[in-house]
C-alpha cells in the first residue's frame, strides 16, 4: 500500500486531502498540509503519521520560508515527548547536523552536491564558504577532504550559534567560523576555492568572491535560473563579474541542476577556474 493509502485508512480521509509526501530531518517530520483543513484534522493527520513511523518524535506543519535568512515557519502538530521542541540532530553521511528547523532550513536535496563538492578539494587548499549556514558544505570538507582551511562565513545569528556547535560534535579542527555578512568581513583571507551555496540573485555577491579569491581558483557558483537560460546566462554572469574584478576564466569544470526550484526554474551550480590578469575594469 502506497503512503497515502495506508494514510487514508488510518484517518478516515479522501486521499486528495492528505498530503503526498514529508520530509524527515532527524528525528522530526515535516509535512505541507491543506491550507483549508482545520486545527482538528490536521492534528488528526499528524497523530496518524506520527504512529506509521516509530522513529519520528515529533510531527511539524512547513509553513514556508519568510525574508532574505529564508527563515522558515513551522508548527508543531503532535509528539510523543512530553516538552516537544523544533530542536533535533540530524546525520547525513556521517556527519552531524544540529538545527532547530523552526529557525533553519535543511535541503535534502542539496546531499549529492555536498558529497560531489569533497571530491573536489585539493590537498592544502584553503577555502572560503561565503553562505555556511549550520556547515552544510564546510563539514563534510573539514572531516573528509584534505583542505587546510575552511573558512566558514555565517550572517543568521542562529545558524552561526548551530555551526560552531556542529564543529564541536563533528570534532573538527579546521574550520574557522565568522559571523557577519561576507560583505563586511574584515578578515584578509586568500582562498583556492569559493563556495558560493546562496541563492537566489547569487551574481550581486561575485564581486566579493574575487576578493576573496587568490591569483588562480575556482569558485562553485550557485544560482537560480529558466530553464531556458541554461547554460549561457550563468556563464555570461561569470565572465562579466571576473572581467570586472581583473580576472577571467580559464576553465568551466563543471555544471549541474541540484534541485527542481519553481516551475521551469532550477537551482544550479557551476564550477569554474579564474586566473588573474593584470588590468582590471573599471565598474
């Protein structure tokens, strides 16, 4: 029986009520339900989710993010423990991640690129996550890549007080969290690689990865784009940016859809190399 037929049977409810699918961040279920369904039946929905699945404590409604930190907003419906909370720990290929997802959100759909962005790392190279919310890229490459580095930049003060503690359960010594905007960091860093992991309008931040970026490097630059603009757009915004701040590229080394965004809209990422010439252009 499928998941919404077995979820129909236990509530008494028509299948084009009931949600068709969830997302489960440790030990907590979050689910988008009908707007037009009551209090009442929405907890009844929850409570009969929360009895399918023994491993899940908790049962939240996903209301949407909100503001440029895509905060998200989030309800608890049912728990089997007596202080429910929004806090939990969350283990993706051996890595811990501790998040309260009532202030942070999770993708799982980002996992193959935090897995694919490991295999990158070079031996001894410092790198610079400009967006690193709770560690989302910079732990896996701390505890698996042989970076030097990583410089782990996060503005939400809650997401930073969530990734220092995440760099303490994962044991890790090589990363460097700061919290600021990356527009505002007064830090010199020179890095081998950016990860640029924000979207969208990622372009308006390119800029400042140049900054950031030593004489020769990659950036793995993260955008939304129609699906009409791929792959010419993101390498034009590329190449105008790097012109800009006196570099150009060399390479185009990779380019992938991470995740489906909107209808006819992804979320991108493309990997490129920039060398340094020695005549910027003038904004």
């Amino acid at each position: 029986m499928a998941f919404k037929e077995i979820l129909s049977a236990k509530t008494g409810l028509p299948g084009e009520l009931l949600p068709a699918g969830y997302q489960i961040i440790g030990s907590i279920l979050l689910v988008k339900l009908n707007p037009k369904l009551n209090r009442k039946t929405k907890k009844k929905i929850a409570g009969a989710m929360l009895q399918m699945m023994p491993y899940i404590d908790t049962v939240c409604e996903s209301l949407g993010v909100e503001g440029e930190l895509r905060k998200p907003s989030v309800k608890i419906l049912s728990s089997r423990l007596k202080k429910p909370s929004t806090i939990t720990v969350h283990k993706e290929n051996d890595i811990l991640f501790k998040l309260d997802v009532g202030k942070i959100m999770f993708s799982k759909g980002n996992l193959n690129e935090r897995q694919r962005l490991i295999g990158k790392i070079r031996p001894g190279e410092v790198v610079v996550d400009m967006f690193a919310g709770i560690g989302y890229f910079s732990l896996g490459i701390a505890k698996f890549s042989p970076a030097e580095r990583i410089y782990a930049i996060e503005k939400s003060p809650s997401s930073y007080k969530y990734l220092k503690e995440n760099i303490r359960l994962n044991k890790l010594n090589k990363i460097t969290p700061l919290l600021g905007d990356c527009r505002r960091i007064r830090k010199r860093i020179s890095a081998d690689r950016i990860i640029m992991g924000y979207l969208p309008h990622t372009e308006k931040y390119l800029p400042l990865a140049f900054k950031f970026l030593k004489s020769q490097g990659v950036i793995h630059y993260h955008n939304t784009y129609l699906e009409s603009e791929l792959w010419l757009k993101p390498l034009e915004q590329l190449d105008s940016a790097a012109k800009k701040s006196g570099y150009k590229i060399t390479a185009v080394l990779g380019r992938n859809i991470v995740k489906s965004y909107a209808p006819r809209v992804f979320h991108i990422v493309m990997d490129a190399a920039f060398e340094r010439v020695h005549s910027a252009q003038s904004a």
